[in-house]
C-alpha cells in the first residue's frame, strides 16, 4: 500500500498523528523513561556526532561498557554527576573513531590540545 501510494499513506499517517498526539506524547515519554529508551537515545547522540566503531564492535557492546565504567581512562577520577567529571564518549574528530570513555574535564583538555 505505502509503495503505491506514498502521498495518500503520509497523508493518513498525519491525520492518525493528530487525532493521537497526546498519545503520541505519552508513549514517547514512556519509553524515554525506561532503560531501552535511554539505550536508544544515547546511542541515536553518538551516531549523530559522527562516531564509529571498529568492525568488530558493535553500539550495544559499547553501550554496555559504558555503563559499567566507572573511572577515567584520562585521569583515573570516579565519574560524578557534576559537569566536569560525568563521562563523555571520547573520539577522534578526524576519522570518527571512538577512543575511550573520560571525565569531561579530560575529554576537553584533549580537545583543546588537539587544536
């Protein structure tokens, strides 16, 4: 149906969207607030940045480590909920490539020294 017609299928699709919006809303909420939600959306934040993996690892498998991190590869600080020293997903802003997990503060010497 959608392939034959496209127009007439996002047409609907929009009506459907505004009869349903708070709907919408609150099932977006939802999940956002559940851990496959949060997964996704930090994941969705680091592709968007232009991020990549080796071949052999995948977003999951880094997702993962990322939680369970729980020092600096930079300075060796506990990460704390403060902005200097929550984690950030370094990566190298030429090829992409994720580096390792740093405090703020480390990952923004490292930006600042790149320069």
């Amino acid at each position: 149906y959608y392939r034959k017609n496209p127009e007439k299928y996002k047409l609907a699709f929009r009506e459907h969207y505004k009869k349903n919006r708070i709907k919408f809303k609150q099932y977006k909420a939802n999940y956002m607030a559940q851990e496959k939600g949060i997964k996704a959306q930090r994941i969705c934040n680091w592709r968007a940045k232009g991020m990549l993996l080796l071949p052999t690892e995948n977003w999951d498998e880094m997702y993962t480590i990322w939680q369970n991190q729980d020092l600096c590869c930079g300075c060796g600080r506990t990460f704390e909920q403060n902005k200097m020293f929550e984690k950030a997903l370094d990566h190298c802003h030429t090829t992409g490539l994720v580096r390792g997990i740093l405090c703020y503060s480390c990952n923004r010497r490292d930006i600042l020294a790149n320069l």
